[in-house]
C-alpha cells in the first residue's frame, strides 16, 4: 500500500477510547480492500545512521523460541477478520523486546497467522513471509487473502504461508491507538490525507502525540515501531519459524521493509520479491510529490474514461475534469454533504476516497458513480470507497491501519518544519490539483509527526550498495500511481536485482494473482531462486 503523508487532525483534545481494531489486506494493503468493493457493487543525517546495531548476543531467548501454533480464536480485531481467520489457518504469538538495545527490558507480542503446506512434506521449502503494504497493513489478513487467490498455485504446496502484524499493527500487541470509531466515522482524524483542510498548530501536534501515546501504551511504544524495529522483528521470526534463510514477499511499504531486512540480514535472505517499490533514495517531500504525480495522472485517465461515457459527472472535456472535481468537492470544506445513516461527506473524506480508488482500473466505474451521486449532494458511495480503503469493517469497527500508518512512518521519516511543510503542501497543489483546497497554506500547515516521541530511525537513503544477496525479484509497473516504475531501476542497482517491467496502470501485482504472466515469473522465482530474463516483459 502506499506511504500516505500525515495530515490536520480535528479535536486533538478529546481522550482516545479502547480499540477494538479491525481488518483489511493492506496500500497495496488498503486499495486491494477497494477492489473488493469494487466486485461487491471496489539525505538528511538521520538518527539511524549513527545508531548503534544490536547484536546477537542478548537476544538468545527471542531467537531461540519456538512458536505455539494453534486455533486462531481471539485474534480477529474486527467482526470480518473473526470470520476469515479460521481452520485451516492457525495463529501463534512472538515475544520480542521493544528495544532490542535493551532485550532484558519491556517485551511486546507480534501476531503470526500460518496456512501450513499444503503438499508433500519432503517438498516443503519452508515458510513464505509476506507484508501487504501500508505501513500499517494487516499481514494475518494478507496472509488470508495471498492464501484464496493462489489456492492452485504450487506455492501452498511447497511453502508455508505466513502473514504477520508488524509491531503496533493490528493483532499484535500494544496496538496503536489514537482515535475511536466514533471519532473516525465523523471525519475527525486527518492524520493520513495529502492536501488535507483545516488548520493547526503546534499544540495540536503535542496533543496529537499526547492522545496516542494514551491510547497505545506510552510513549516508548510510539517511538518503538519504525521499519528497522519490525525487520528485527522479522529476523527473529524466521529462526522462530525453524528457517535458516527468509522467503520473502513484500508489496509496496512491504518493499521497503524487504529492502531494510536485506541491508540488516543480508546474509539471512533466501530469495526476495519487492512488488511496487518505494524509491530507497528519496526523502519524503519528493517522494509525496512523485506520488501525487502518479494520482493526478490516473485522475486524467479516470477522467477521459468517464467522458467516453454518458453523462459523466466530470463533464465532457478531460481537460477540464479538475475544474468540474473542485467545483464538486471544495464546498465540503465548509459544508459536508450526507452520507447516509446520519453520516457526511466532508473535503477530506471525498479527496481521499477518489484517491483510495485511483489505485486500480477496475475501481474507476464505482468512482465515477460515487461522483454522479455527490453532484446530486449523496457523498455515500465516495465515503464507502475511502472507508473500505481506511479499513472500516462493514459492521462499523476501524481497524488501526491510519494510526499504524502515521506512527510508523513518523519513526521513519525525517520531519519537517512548519515552513518546509507548507511549502510542501504548495507544491502537491500545484502537481496534482484535484486535491488542492485552494486556500493558504502558510502558517497553517505542520508536520503531524512534529511533536511525537523518539528521533526518526530509518535513515535515507537507505540499502546502499548491499552485497551478497542471491538474486532479487523487483517487480515495477509502468502505469503504477503509488511507488513510480523508475524506484524499482533504483532499488535493483542497489541490490542486484532483476526488474520484471509489466505494463499497465496499477498498483502492485504479485500476489493478487491478477496476470498469467507474472504470476508464472513469481512462482518459478520463489521455488527454485531463478529470475526472468533482464528484458521479460508482462502485460496486464
């Protein structure tokens, strides 16, 4: 899934209420969620860099722990994952200390869901780890989903499948928390909107980090959950799962995750898939700014398909199809539309439910239906498309992949300065005006992430010149708005890896099982270590 960029919140003040988190698959984690609507109606110095690595010694008693597989009871955070983490899947939890500078200290859980192979034991490989995107994706329910769309596939019988919530992520415990459903529903938490309005100040930021911290365990916690954290994590879950060297598949944020672990434990990767890559060199400003060139483009696909049609909402004339978007979608700054069931459409809401649906073709038709029904003042098919993507289970119970999202990538990123931020939001308005608010930005925009706790421990670039990997598998679309075809040229050359060019407009593809073409190229991959010919090329 993609990196979203914090945003406003609204009432910072009011105190946070116990969780109960939910399920999704995932940006790619949240926009396949979308596609399931869809077929239901859709550098900086950097505290890293110096940051002192542990080593093994201490840490015996992570690594040297064997999980307890068993019913999947309990682990379900919202009605819908209760329903799909059942028999045969089966469900452990892994001890990991919280600073892995200091293994004697506070431990937290990771949750781990497992389709065990399904073939011939003496041909298992061993197990396939795979991360849906995000951050803040759900790897029990991508695990779920990976495991029903590659059913026939000689994967299930050669690995086991293995999905995991990163630390702070969904099931695993303590989970991030900052906002209630209640709080969600009425539009009030903006903390993972681009161009978001409103106003705030540095208060509103210590408030922000004051009702998190509150809502999630503490402080320590908040600052606890980069990326560097969770590739520890996932080291000591391969020695828990009895592997000697890591199968991993990650897609989009998961890419970036697979390319930290293979800087870190290079010498512990077996074979790696990165489906959608995050561009290792960029800082997030220019970053947020290739992605949100990627969304206005596939806003002006959307919208020559919608004027091929009849009665298209956005006009006739593409061209003019941010015009026709901003006349529609501006006035909800001051005045949301209804929803439905007592609910609103506010700005923030209706900019991030088209984008949530820009990430896949097949959700442009419920996009353009959602429109046709805002210009009649109805917003609910545009607030249920950003909704499914947000992780909002059908029975009214979020899931914590917003808030997972923020306090990761407040872990990761460098931070900005109110002066930098607006000059951010600046530029975003002028490269993809269809989420422009039209209004100032000056001395009105800070960086969520301003007040929260702990320094930023990524460090960008980052997975330089690693060496001794065996061979990579990159997989870049041309047309993907997310994370641009060119990062994944980037990250191979860093690497070593072998880019799978497919063409067409998406996000991410690997393990949707969606082409022929590249599901044969992934799997003759993960089982015997063999990448396709520097010139392959697939088709969607």
């Amino acid at each position: 899934m993609t990196l979203f960029d914090p945003g406003p919140p609204v009432d910072s003040s009011a105190p946070p209420a116990p969780r109960r988190a939910t399920a999704r698959v995932g940006a790619a984690a949240g926009a396949a969620t979308v596609l399931a609507l869809v077929a239901a109606c859709t550098g900086t110095p950097n505290s890293a860099e110096s940051e002192p690595q542990p080593s093994a010694a201490g840490l015996e008693v992570f690594y040297g722990q064997k999980l307890s597989f068993g019913s999947c009871a309990g682990y379900g955070t919202t009605p819908g994952q209760e329903k799909l983490y059942v028999a045969p899947f089966e469900c452990a939890r892994l001890k990991v200390p919280l600073d892995y500078r200091n293994p004697k200290g506070r431990t937290i859980q990771v949750a781990v869901l497992r389709l065990p192979a399904q073939g011939d034991p003496g041909q298992r490989i061993g197990s396939l780890v795979l991360n849906p995107g995000g951050p803040g994706g759900s790897g029990l329910a991508q695990a779920t989903s990976f495991s029903a769309a590659h059913a026939k596939s000689p994967l299930l019988q050669r690995f086991d499948v293995v999905g995991f919530d990163p630390r702070g992520v969904g099931s695993s415990t303590p989970a991030i928390s900052c906002f209630t459903d209640a709080e969600r529903d009425r539009g009030e938490d903006r903390t993972t909107l681009l161009a978001s309005s409103g106003e705030w100040s540095e208060e509103d930021t210590r408030r922000l980090a004051e009702r998190c911290a509150k809502g999630s365990g503490g402080a320590d916690i908040l600052a606890a959950v980069g990326t560097r954290n969770t590739a520890r994590d996932m080291d000591v879950l391969r020695s828990a799962l009895g592997d000697e060297k890591l199968t991993y598949a990650g897609q989009s944020y998961g890419t970036r995750l697979g390319a930290v672990y293979a800087e870190m434990f290079g010498e512990n990767v077996r074979a790696l898939v990165l489906d959608g890559v995050t561009d290792p060199t960029l800082e997030n400003p220019q970053r947020r700014l290739t992605q949100q060139a990627g969304f206005q483009q596939n806003f002006e696909k959307l919208a020559a398909t919608c004027a091929a049609g009849k009665d298209c909402p956005l006009g006739t004339d593409p061209a003019r199809a941010t015009e026709a978007f901003q006349k529609l979608v501006r006035p909800l700054i001051d005045k949301p539309v209804p929803a439905g069931k007592g609910r609103t459409l506010n700005f923030n809401q209706a900019t991030g439910g088209v984008t949530a649906g820009l990430y896949y073709p097949e959700a442009w038709p419920t996009l353009i239906k959602g429109l046709a029904q805002l210009k009649q003042g109805d917003g609910a098919q545009i607030l249920k498309v950003g909704e499914v993507f947000g992780g909002r289970d059908p029975s009214g119970v979020w899931d914590n992949f917003l808030e997972a999202n923020l306090a990761i990538n407040c872990n990761d990123e460098v931070r900005r300065t109110p002066e930098e931020e607006a000059r951010l939001r600046a530029d975003i308005a002028r490269t993809s005006p269809f989420v422009a608010t039209g209004r100032n930005v000056e001395g009105v925009s800070r960086d969520a992430c301003e007040s929260w706790p702990g320094e930023p421990s990524l460090g960008i670039p980052y997975a330089q010149d690693v060496e001794g990997l065996p061979d990579t598998l990159i997989i870049s679309v041309t047309g993907d708005p997310a994370t641009p075809y060119a990062a994944g040229k980037v990250l191979a050359d860093e690497i070593g890896g072998t880019v799978l060019t497919v063409e067409g407009a998406r996000h991410t593809v690997a393990q949707e099982r969606v082409s022929p073409c590249v599901d044969a190229a992934f799997t003759a991959y993960l089982i015997e270590v063999k990448v396709p010919a520097e010139d392959r090329h697939c088709r969607l």
